[in-house]
C-alpha cells in the first residue's frame, strides 16, 4: 500500500499541472533577482578634471550602503573629493524573496514526488491532503508578503540609484565642481522578478481550490471507511 507507484497521469490533472508551473516560475523568481549586477555613473568636473566617468557598483542582495563610487582622479580632484555611498540597505527583502522562492522549488520537487509516486497513499489518507492545503493557503499569503516587500525595496533601489543621488554628494557641491548624472544599469529583470512574484501568488492562491478538492473537507465520504456491502439492519420497533 505504501510503496513505491509510478503514475504520471496526475500531472495532467490540474493538481499536478500547476504544481509543475509553480514549480517552473519560482526558478525565474530567484534566476532573475538574485543574479543582478548593475551600476550607476556620474560625470564629475572639479579642479583638472573634466566630465570624469565615476561610477558605483551594487548587486545582489542590494546592501547599498557599501557600494562606493570611484574617485575621479589620482588626486582625488585636489582633495576635495571624498568617499560617497550609495543609500539604503535592502538585504532583508531581497534576500527572503530570493530564499523563499528556493524553498518554494524545493517543496514543489517535493510534492510532484508524492502526487507522481504516492498519489494512492495521498489519496487514500485524510492527513496528507490537508497539511498540503495547509501549506499551499500559507504559500500564497507569503508570496504575497514576500513580493510586495520587495517591490516596494525596489523601487526604493531605483530611487537610490537615479538622478537625485547627485543632490547628495557633497564633494559635487563645492565651489568649482559640478556633477551630471550619466546612468544606471537597467532594472528589467528585477520588474520581471516582481511580475513572477505575484504569478506565484495567483499560481498558489488558485491552487487552493483543486488541493482543497482532495481533502475530506470537500467530500467527506472520502475519509469514512466503507463496510462490507452488509447495510445494518434498521432498528426495529
């Protein structure tokens, strides 16, 4: 009863079907944040230097706080340049998105094990079904956490990488020095990691339903042993 069942038929059902394309999307989540690299360039003009290329590099997990821009010249514009980084630290959003996105590959590697399998012992017990409703409710309300933090990072990151990082360098405010923001790395790929996010979260919070089918909640006679065909007799009067 417990062993091994080979049956690949449940991926056609919509249980195992979206299982496959959650599984398939929380690899573009992690594949597309958690490989960035970008930077962002000003073009700084001081004492012997002319628009001079400084740039900053940041990528994943995005603690800009220790991203520093290259110094002009050898002589550090003769020496009013000092060290400037970039703000803000969003390692806490990035990173859980990202961590969580892995857990989320590995659970559903997991699952399509048992519905490939195990789908006759998933089935013909009432507990598995529903610690799998359990989790998959759970999934879709972090996914939704997880993805709006993270947008909500980003677009702190965009901030913090545009243009008005030029209003707060103070060497650039010095007499006889001027600062243009040049550019910054396009972020596609990281508004493609959010647009993933909420697919997961719709992916999940859809999936609900068909998990929620096989529980003995859905139809209880699922769960109550069957007799031996033999009805009782009815109680007399």
């Amino acid at each position: 009863m417990f062993g091994l069942q080979v049956n690949l038929s449940p991926l056609l059902e919509p249980l195992g079907f979206i299982k496959v394309l959650e599984w398939i999307f929380s690899i573009f989540v992690f594949a597309t944040c958690g490989v960035y690299k970008g930077t962002t360039t000003i073009l700084v003009s001081c004492k012997g230097v002319v628009n001079k290329t400084v740039t900053a590099v940041f990528a994943y997990p995005f603690r800009l706080n220790t991203a520093v821009f290259s110094v002009p010249d050898p002589t550090r514009c003769s020496g009013t340049w000092t060290d400037f980084h970039l703000v803000g630290n969003f390692s806490s959003s990035a990173q859980f998105f990202v961590f969580f996105a892995v857990l989320v590959f590995l659970y559903c590697i997991a699952a399509l094990v048992l519905y490939v399998g195990y789908m006759h012992l998933y089935r013909n017990t009432g507990k598995i079904p529903l610690i799998d409703l359990v989790i998959t409710v759970m999934v879709a309300f972090l996914w939704l956490v997880s993805t709006s933090a993270w947008a909500k990072a980003l677009t702190d990151i965009k901030i913090s990488t545009g243009p008005s990082i030029v209003q707060e360098i103070a060497s650039c405010k010095l007499p006889g020095s001027t600062c243009l923001f040049a550019s910054v790395t396009g972020m596609g790929t990281l508004n493609m990691s959010v647009v993933f996010g909420l697919l997961n979260m719709i992916l999940w919070g859809g999936n609900v339903w068909f998990v929620y089918k096989e529980t003995s909640l859905h139809n209880p006679s699922n769960s109550t042993p069957r007799s031996s065909g033999i009805y009782p007799p009815p109680t007399g009067i």
